[in-house]
C-alpha cells in the first residue's frame, strides 16, 4: 500500500518514505515488519539486500532456519557465494543485483526514478551457473514490480567481480579524492586520468585471473583511448548524472567500498598485473586523507591511443572514396 505525500510536508503515518530524484511528491509504503528471523519462519524467498561485509555477518542465524528454500542475495560481492553456500547449501544460494541506487535523507529514502517505459535491469543467477524452474519463478515475482525487468545469467560471480572492478578501482576512489562531489571530479583531469587507468588495470587484472568479462561489453572499455574515456567521464560527473546514488552511496557505504576495493587489489595483484594507478589512489579510501587538489592538470594524457584509431578512419575514409570514384 503507498501514500501519496507532498515533499513539502511531513507524513502522516510512519512508513517507508520514498522520494524519487527530482520528484515534487513523497510515496510513504505501509510495509509488513517482523523484528526478527526465526528458525521456525517459512518464507518462500528471502532477499538479502546487504553489501558482502554484512551479509555474511547474519549467515549463522540464516543457517538456523531450514524452511526457506531460497536466500537471494542482492549487493556488492567481490569474494564469490562460497561462505554463503558453506553455510546454507548450494540449492539455497542465489546471487543478485540491486538496482537503482539512492541514499538516506533523515527519513526519507532518495532513490532515483523506476517507470515502466525505461525499465531498471535486476541481474540475478544460481550459484553454479544453471537456470532452473526457481531462477525462472524468482524472475517473474521480481518483474510483477513495476518498472523492472530481470536478466537471468549464468556468470552472475563473474557480472559481480567486474561490477566492483568498473567502480571500485578508479572511480570511487576519484570521487572521495574529489571530497565525494562530482562537478569537482569532472573538473579534476589528474583523478579523471587516474580514475581511467585504474579501471583499466582493474580489468586486464581480472582477465588474467580467468575471470571473463561480464558482460563481455566490459571489455571494450580496456581499448577504447585514454582521452575519450576522461572526457566521457568527466562529462558525467560534470553533468552529475545519477547524483543521488553515485554522491549518496559512496558517502553512506565507504567502509564497505573499502572492504571491495582492498579484496579487488589483492587479486589482481596475485595475478601479476601492475597496479600503479589503483595503488595512487588507494589512500583516498582512508576519510583522513586530504582531498586531491581542485582542477590540477599535471598528468599527460596518453594522445597515442588516438594516433592508431585516427590513422584507420583516414585510411577507410580514403579506400571508401576511392572504391565510390570507381564505382
């Protein structure tokens, strides 16, 4: 049940206080509470909407219920479904994603629009990379909600480890060197050029590891040249797209953001791969590290990336002009 309230006005009754970015109304959502999760509880599906750190923090008190069949877990996780499969068995473990982000305001929870005409995509799987009859039932419960469509996949530890690395590695990081304001981000090309490699260490990292891209789209980002990757960045954060969720959820979730991107490096540098980047913007993880100087320029960007794409263009362009004159 929800309750249409002017933003302007306090609520009437207690409840989930949602306000979508941008939106002149709140909805308050009469939910259903129980205090606590007990052995004899029967549920047909539990969602964890928890980070990997907290998560596992609740696995032994999961494990003491032996009714629900499925604990569908739905955060950030680098580290894989192994302790959840450990403690609750392998045909009770799913993984997930949830999406949109948005942040606390007081009561009110900010969250960015969901419509039916631009639905969000919830990517969720079974552990061990098989689609079943449950993967397919929880995927038609998850899109009775409006404007959301789910993607069932068959890599969903992969689709998460390289979720953390597009993120973690570099842009996080830039953000909270930037003191977690975006516009200041988009002004600063030295962690906008930081921010670029670090991912892109994040992702040859992983490949060498064995872990394939996902989605393999991902891997496009590791050829694309360096200033196009600053200069898209940069106009996204300029533009502060996603504000709510990208300001709100680094401000809100840094140790957890912490906890990922020191189980990322790790890894990556397991398998050999340099990590210099990631390694310089490391200790704006730590709050008590001074904010990267506003607008600094001092790198070079690396402009032979274009040099190689430029030359094949112009030779394509010469050699269409050529085969049409003949035509």
């Amino acid at each position: 049940m929800f309750t249409i309230w002017p933003a302007w006005a306090r609520p009437p009754s207690a409840g989930v206080v949602i306000q979508e970015n941008d939106a002149d109304q709140q909805e308050v959502a009469h939910v259903s509470v129980t205090e606590t999760f007990d052995p004899e509880d029967d549920y047909d599906l539990v969602l964890v909407v928890m980070g990997e750190p907290q998560a596992t923090r609740i696995l032994d008190t999961l494990a003491e219920n032996e009714h629900v069949p499925t604990f569908l877990f739905m955060g950030n996780n680098f580290s894989g479904a192994d302790e959840m499969v450990q403690a609750l068995g392998k045909d009770r473990v799913m993984l997930g994603f949830p999406y949109p982000g948005g942040k606390r305001d007081g009561p009110v929870m900010r969250v960015l629009p969901a419509n039916e005409s631009n639905p969000w995509t919830l990517p969720i799987g079974e552990v061990d990379g098989t689609i079943r009859p449950r993967t397919r039932e929880v995927a038609d419960l998850l899109e009775d909600m409006r404007g959301y469509r789910v993607d069932i996949r068959t890599d969903m530890e992969n689709w998460l480890k390289y979720h953390v690395a597009l993120l973690m590695s570099g842009v996080v990081p830039a953000l909270f060197a930037a003191d977690t304001k975006m516009k200041r981000l988009g002004k600063t090309r030295d962690l906008l050029v930081l921010a670029v490699r670090a991912t892109k260490e994040a992702l040859r990292g992983l490949r060498k590891a064995g872990h394939a891209p996902s989605p393999p789209v991902v891997r496009i980002f590791e050829y694309v040249p360096e200033p196009i990757c600053v200069w898209t960045i940069g106009w996204l954060m300029r533009e502060e797209y996603a504000k709510v969720s990208v300001e709100g959820h680094a401000e809100a979730a840094r140790d957890e953001m912490t906890h990922l991107f020191e189980a990322l490096r790790s890894h990556i540098q397991q398998a050999g791969v340099s990590t210099e980047a990631i390694d310089r913007l490391a200790p704006y993880y730590d709050p008590s590290t001074s904010p990267y100087p506003e607008e600094k320029q001092e790198l070079s960007m690396k402009w032979r990336d274009l040099i190689a794409p430029a030359i094949g263009i112009g030779a394509l362009a010469l050699a269409i002009r050529q085969l049409c004159g003949e035509a």
